[in-house]
C-alpha cells in the first residue's frame, strides 16, 4: 500500500548551533499540503518521482570556517613598514630640512600614518566595509591636510633643489 503524501503536515523550528550547548525548537502550526495538482486523492500513486514522502526535511547550515593566520596580513604590514623607515632614512641621509616642518607638514604626515594604520588594522582584524566606512570618514579631512601639508613652506631637500641658473652679462 502506498504511503500518503497529501495531508496535514505539523511544522517546526529548530535551531541549533555547534557552537552552542543550547537548542531552540518551536511548533509553528499545521500545513495542510496536496501534492496531487489539485486532485484529492491521498496516496502518491501518480505523483512525480520528487514529490516523494521524507521522514524528516532539514536545512543544514555548516559551521562558520575558522579565521586565517595573520601570517601574510603580517608580512604585508611590516613590508609597508620597513618602506616606511626606509623613506625616512632616507630623509636624513639627504639632509632634509626638516626643522621648517609647518605644522600644516606635521598634520599631513600624521594623516598619512593614520591611513597606513587603517590599511593595517584590515588586514589583521576589521573586515571590509567597516574599513572603507572609515576611509570614507577619514578622506575629506584626508583631501584638506594634503592641500595643505603639500603646500611647500621653507620645508626643501638639498638634494633635489634645481640649480639655479647663472644670468650671463
């Protein structure tokens, strides 16, 4: 005899996650369900082959995947890092002059740290939205400094002055 597909169905909640010791289970009521396309016929004789009859109906969401190493984030930040210290080196071996450094300057370098520290802190911890939420917040401050602090200001690198030229008599 076959079994019966059409009929009172009683549907329930139930929740769990693996990382919980706690489950949630709620009776949401009785559906009444015909499978047979309108007919009133309570046995599945006829019906197609996917319409058949299961014990019990689960959706099963997998556990969320465990975090990545911050190896490479890691690498990333001290490769910016070192690029970082490598400039300023850089700075003093080409004898800037950095005691005209206009607080304008200053403010511009600490903004561009800042930036870096954004970009780093996303790469080990912050997720993606929240980061470009920030840099959205952070870029008409950003856009100001940098017209500002770029304004040069008796702030030179003797090394990379043009020669002036001679006037010739």
């Amino acid at each position: 005899m076959p079994e019966q597909i059409n009929g009172d169905y009683r549907l329930w909640l139930h929740v769990q996650d693996p990382r919980s010791v706690n489950t949630y289970e709620k009776e949401l009521g009785i559906l009444q369900i015909n499978f047979n396309e309108g007919s009133t016929e309570t046995r599945h004789t006829g019906i197609r082959d996917d319409y058949k009859l299961l014990d019990q109906i689960t959706n099963y969401f997998p556990p969320e995947e465990a975090e990545k190493g911050a190896i490479i984030p890691l690498v990333f930040s001290v490769a910016i890092s070192a690029l970082l210290l490598y400039f300023v080196t850089q700075v003093y071996a080409n004898q800037a002059n950095l005691s005209n450094l206009s607080f304008w300057g200053l403010i511009f370098t600490l903004n561009y740290l800042l930036i870096l520290g954004i970009i780093v802190a996303f790469w080990i911890k912050i997720n993606l939205v929240n980061t470009l939420w920030i840099l959205l917040a952070v870029s008409p401050a950003t856009i100001y400094v940098m017209n500002k602090g770029l304004t040069p200001e008796n702030c030179h690198i003797s090394a990379f002055l043009r020669p002036q030229k001679s006037k010739a008599h």
